[in-house]
C-alpha cells in the first residue's frame, strides 16, 4: 500500500468518524427537547 492510498484511507475514516460525531451531537439534542416536553405534566385535583 502506497503512502498516497494510507493516506486516501485515513480521509475516509476522518469523513465518516465526523458524520458518526455530527449525528450523535444532533440525536443528544433531540433527545434533551423530548425530555423537557415530557416533563411538563400538570396536577390537578378532582
């Protein structure tokens, strides 16, 4: 394996070791809104 095809390889994982930390980033702050709305329950007495 050449160094230019290490490095080709290297890019790729860096690509998709982004997108991996992009999606969590955006899943842990669609999870934080479900549960601040979830939360919002009122007590009422009968």
């Amino acid at each position: 394996m050449t160094t230019t095809e290490k490095i080709a390889n290297a890019k790729k994982r860096i690509d998709e070791l982004e997108r991996l930390i992009k999606f969590w980033n955006d899943s842990e702050h669609d999870e934080a809104k479900i549960v601040n709305f979830s939360r919002k329950i009122e007590n009422k007495v009968a």
